[in-house]
C-alpha cells in the first residue's frame, strides 16, 4: 500500500511546482483575451510582455521572483483516513519544493528577524482547515506574493453607507495604488462577518474561476459594477494605462452585525497563482486545475 504521508507530500509538492510556474486556463486566457481588445499600444506591450513571461516559466522556471509565502486551502473529508498525516505532509512538501523548483525563501521573523530558508515557520505554511462531509481531501496551494498583499485593506464602514460605501471603498483603494499590484488584478471582497471574516472571505474570492459570477443576482451586479467601474479608471496593465486594470473582482459576504459593515478587499496580480488536487481515501489523486500534470 502506498505510504499516505508520502502520496500528500508528493501531491503538494507538484500543486506548488505547478502553481509557480503554470497559470490555471482560465487566467492565461483572460490575459490573452485582454491583450486582443487592448487599443492603447504600451498596454498592450505590457500585456504582451506578461504572456511572453507566461511562456517562458511553463519550461519550469516560476514566473515570478517573489514566489510567495506559502498558503494552503485544505478541504477534508470527515471519513478521509489519514488527517493526522496532512500537516506534517503539507510542511514538508513547503521545504521540498523550495528546494526544488526553486522557490525563493520568503518566510521571515517579524520579531527577531531572519529567514528561515525554507518557506517554513511560526505559522507558516498557513492552513485554511475546513472539514466537509466525505472521504476525500481536497488540497489548494496558494503562494501569495508580496505586492499586491501590501495593498489588501479591511475597512470598518458604518451601516448606512450600504452598498454603495462598499463599492466607493473597493474602487478608492484600487485607486490609491493603481499599479502598484502589478495589473491586471483580480480582487476578492467580503462584506460583514467581522473585520477577521470579512478579509478572510475577500482572500478566498481570489481562487474563484475567472468570469464566474456569484448565483445571488444581487452580488453578482456587486461584482458587475465593480468591475466597469475600475477598468473604467484606465489605470491598465502595470499601472501606465489601457482598458482592463481587473481582470475580474470577487464578491462574498457573511451576516454582519447591526453596528458594523466590515468589508475585506485582497488583491491579486496578474500572477494569480495556484494550483488543486483531490486525493482520494484509496490515495489517488486527480489534479484539477493543472490536469496535465496527473497525465
């Protein structure tokens, strides 16, 4: 019988391969679809210069020098038979593909200073545990980089604004720091919960598929305007101009408290990597987002 502890390692260790050298289909084609409409000559060169990037990492080289700090979404079956085994895995196969692929060192001591060397520590690589009915576990490597995160804010709204205080906030922070996240983003929002749940669900918005919509009507045209309303900034690709600043932006929300109206904004770059698989309780593994790779 294959070793549980190894198949989860050596899973993880190709999710976080692939995450940092293969963008998922439906970005690459977002990308090369917004080259197509672009009419503003340096975006376009921008955007050109991004797939070209694009291409070059699929040879195994990772598309980006900052390769992130390490961050998984880990759905587990409540009858998946080897959950003692996953973290210790998912740790180990952070330092492994480090090595490996190679990923640049990212995790750092805010107390004492220092790099750990690996992409390990206090806390890191971060798990975004959720049990689920079943008995598989579903894995979702997620390497965020630096720039685009030192742009994500949570914004402590009073009721009354609404919706379209929410819409002001996402737009105005998009504009403060124009390309500073290397454009085309994609943003994640979360409205209410509290100012922990509103920013976690914003993050989780950022591994939704390019182009899909909220199914509540209502988030949907949040999404909706959103999303002409920042591309209509012309801020573009990089930050010099053209048609599309997002890609696509993300909405979710949570009930909220009668005295709050929290709302998280993350914020992706281009470079909006990650990469899932699901593992089966008999250890087979499919891989969904990058399918090639279980071929």
């Amino acid at each position: 019988m294959n070793d549980p502890m190894q198949v989860i390692e050596d899973t993880t260790v190709r999710l976080l391969r692939m995450a940092a050298t293969k963008l998922p289909k439906d970005i690459e084609d977002a990308l090369r679809a917004a080259r197509e409409i672009e009419t503003d000559e340096t975006a376009k060169t921008q955007l050109s210069a991004i797939i070209q990037n694009i291409e070059i990492a699929e040879e195994g080289i990772p598309m980006c020098q900052d390769t992130g700090i390490i961050i998984f979404y880990v759905k587990v079956g409540d009858k998946f038979p080897f959950m003692s085994e996953i973290r210790e895995a998912l740790t180990n196969a952070t330092k492994k593909a480090t090595a490996e692929v190679p990923l640049r060192p990212n995790a750092v001591n805010p107390i004492v200073g220092g790099n750990s060397g690996d992409n390990t520590g206090v806390k890191i690589p971060w798990i975004n545990w959720e049990v689920v009915p079943g008995d598989t576990l579903e894995v979702i490597a997620f390497p965020k980089g630096g720039g685009s995160e030192n742009v994500a804010i949570v914004g402590m709204l009073k009721p009354g604004v609404g919706l379209k205080g929410v819409k002001k906030l996402v737009t105005d922070n998009a504009m403060s720091y124009m390309g500073k996240a290397c454009s085309p983003n994609i943003i994640g929002v979360g409205i209410g919960g509290g100012a922990d749940i509103a920013i976690k669900i914003a993050k989780q918005q950022l591994l939704r598929p390019i182009g899909e919509r909220h199914p509540e009507p209502e988030v949907a045209q949040i999404e909706e305007d959103l999303i002409a309303a920042i591309n209509a900034t012309g801020i573009g690709p990089m930050g010099l101009g053209g048609k599309t600043t997002v890609l696509d932006v993300k909405v979710d929300y949570a009930m909220r408290h009668p005295a709050s109206l929290p709302v998280g904004v993350a914020v992706q770059c281009w470079a909006a990597r990650h990469s899932k698989a699901i593992i089966s309780k008999d250890l087979g593994v499919t891989f969904v987002t990058h399918p090639t790779e279980g071929a």
